[in-house]
C-alpha cells in the first residue's frame, strides 16, 4: 500500500482479503508440471466413448434437468425435492457458504485434516473458518466440537475423508447432528460414498433437518470432466440454495450426459468399476507393504491410499521426474511426510510401481556409494 501511484487498477479495486488469500491448489493448475501418468486427483482411470448426439443448443437448458434429477434422486433413494444439481459438489460448498454465512460475521467449522475446499470457499466469500481437528485415528473430536456450538453456522465432515481416507464414525455423524440442531447445518461431504456405498447417512435426512449431504459424478462414476455434483437437503433448504445458485447452472450438453450416466446401465458399469478399483487397491498396498521405506498405510473406504515415509520429499520428486505424479500432503496437520497416490488404471499403477522400483535401485545405489565411501574415509 505503500505506494498508491505505482499500483495497477486491478490491485486498488481488489477486495483486500482476496488479494492476499492463496488460490486452492487444483491437481490442474500445475501446468508447468510434465507428467503423463496422473495419480494426483481420485480421477477414475481409463475413458469412454460417448455415443451421444446432442440436442440443439440455440435454448437455455432447464433450471434443473428433470432426467437429472430424477436419476440421481433414484440412485440416492431421496425424493426428487431433496436434490439440486450443480457444478461439482465444489458448487454446493460454495452455495451452502454464500446463502448461509452473513459475509464479514458467520463462521464455518471445518475439521482437518480434510478437503482443501470449504477453506477457500470460506476466505473467498469473507466468512470465518474455525477448526476442529480430527482425532489421531482421524476421527471427529465431540468435545472440540462442542466448543463451536452458537458459534458457526455451518459444520463440514467430510467422509469418507480425503485425504485421509477412513469414514468418519456414522453414530459420531449423529451426536454432531444433534449437537448443531438449533444452531447450524451440518454437511457430510460423501464424494466417494461409491466405494462404500452403504456407509452414506443419506437414510438421516428425513429426521435431521440440519444434515446435508454432497456428492458429485467426479470420483466413482468417472465423469470428472464434465463438472456435475449433487447437494441433498431438505426440500426447504434445497429452495434457498435454489435462490443463490446461477440461472442455468447446467449446460445442455452436460445435462444430457449426467442423465445418461444416471440410468440403470451407466449404475451398474459405475459399481463395476469400484470392484475393479478395489481389487487393484488390494494389490497397491500390498506392493506398498514391501517397501522397506514404508512407515504406515492408513486403512481405505476410498480410491486413493494414504501412506506415510520419512522419504516423502525424496520419493515424491523421483516419481515426479520419472512422469508419475501424486499428492504430497505433508503441509496438512497430523500429515507430515505423507502421500497420497489415487487408484488409476492397472497400466497407469504398473507405471507407478515401476517408478517406485527405479527409486528403490537409485536409493540403494547412493546408499552403496555412501558406504564405499565412509568406509574408504575410515580406513
Ligand atoms: C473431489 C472432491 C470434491 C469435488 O468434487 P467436484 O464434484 O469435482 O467438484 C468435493 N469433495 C471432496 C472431498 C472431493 O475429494
């Protein structure tokens, strides 16, 4: 601020708070990085061919595309009033945030190590962002939560957690709904619900008003590209987020293809395909247990592994340099020197496994060059 004169328009008509937060970190911003084989995102490995011929685009498409709705509230077993369909489950955070915290005076609760979202959103909208960390076995701490009570208008749990991986206990889902029942609404982030697809608390809806529910087509159902998630809510919560949300939130070409995605055919391929990612899950920690520099893995409901090295930085950046590219996530509390690596396709995991071997031969090799030479020193 020092001098006013030399400063762009831009930086004098900037919101303050927004000139200084820091953008979240999307596994696509890093363009600069070269990699041909992305195991950084929870994407579903692999892709389709979409034999689709598209309707005109001359109209506006529908608030909310009933086949949309409709598939989706059939997949979640709510009804049709319960559902709104956005732009990634990002979409819903950020709503739940603008229609609910008062700019500048309401609080969110977030509970970290968890999704890097609700944060920026927060910061982005000027609404407060207190913290609950999880437990060290990555689970809710009531009593953290209690203290936030009459102080934050909305709670957000994210389970199965990511990064973290592990559920989140369903009767501690329930006390925190209770615990917030006069005072906030709290929203279970379920965007890998798929992979463990009778853990959800979607049944809670309909006796706890203040629960909502995120989920998106991203993850399991391997439509990451096409930017669709889904917020369930009560019908009246639904109205208000419906007040706050864009025109035509849903392009014509993306409706058309959420639907498609949503039928009973397109359902079963997406169950498949989690099997399938299991399967292959089983098979990566077991690689990952023979690693001699493996410290913990931490248990899964999701696709994507958690796993802790003291060679974190080492490992990461070999893997990097070798095109493999995972998730450092050692800047998070209670996650030092840990990865994350997402279950890709079997080619895209046989790659990594390579990498992981070529770093294994590198360390062994410097490791003998140092012994040669301390023992050449102590001769
Ligand atoms: C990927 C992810 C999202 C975002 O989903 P989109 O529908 O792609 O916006 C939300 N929450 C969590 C926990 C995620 O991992």
């Amino acid at each position: 601020m020092s001098n006013i004169q030399s400063q762009t328009i831009c930086q004098k008509l900037v919101r303050q708070d927004v000139a200084e937060m820091t953008a979240y970190q999307s596994a696509r911003r890093e363009t600069t990085l070269n990699s041909n084989c992305w195991l950084n995102a929870n994407e579903a490995g692999g892709n389709r061919k979409l034999q689709i011929a598209l309707s005109q685009l001359n109209r506006y498409p529908d608030f909310q595309p009933q086949a949309v709705v409709q598939g989706y509230a059939k997949f979640a077993n709510v009804n049709v009033d319960q559902v709104l369909a956005t732009r990634g489950a990002d979409e819903g955070i950020e709503l739940l945030i603008r229609s609910f915290c008062e700019s500048g005076k309401d609080n969110i609760v977030i509970c970290p190590p968890t999704y890097g979202m609700y944060k920026v959103s927060a910061v982005s909208h000027n609404a407060g962002c207190n913290l609950a960390p999880l437990t060290a076995d990555f689970q809710l701490n009531l009593p953290a939560l209690a203290q936030h009570v009459g102080k934050c208008k909305l709670v957000f749990i994210c389970s199965p957690n990511n990064p973290t991986a592990n559920l989140i206990n369903k009767s501690d889902i329930i006390r925190t709904l209770e615990l917030f029942k006069n005072s906030a609404l709290v929203v279970v982030d379920e965007a890998y619900i798929e992979f463990c697809e009778h853990q959800t608390v979607s049944e809670l809806l309909n006796e706890h008003s203040n629960l909502v529910i995120l989920r998106t087509l991203s993850k399991a159902f391997a439509y990451a590209g096409l930017r669709c998630g889904f917020t369930l809510a009560s019908p009246e919560i639904i109205a208000v987020l419906s007040k706050i949300i864009a025109p035509y939130p849903l392009s014509q070409p993306v409706a058309e293809i959420a639907a498609m995605a949503l039928t009973k055919q397109e359902i079963k391929i997406m169950r498949q395909r989690v099997e399938q990612s299991n399967v292959l899950k089983q098979q990566m920690i077991a690689f990952l247990q023979e690693q001699v520099w493996l410290e913990k893995i931490y248990d899964s409901s999701t696709n994507f592994i958690l796993f802790k090295t003291q060679l974190s930085e080492q490992l990461f950046n070999s893997l990097a340099n070798q095109g493999v590219l995972i998730r450092d996530q050692s800047s998070q509390p209670q996650l030092e020197h840990c990865l994350r690596l997402s279950i890709g396709t079997e080619e895209e995991l046989n790659k990594f496994c390579q990498a992981v071997n070529q770093f294994n031969l590198l360390m062994t090799k410097a490791s003998t060059k140092q012994a040669l030479k301390t023992t050449s020193r102590s001769i």
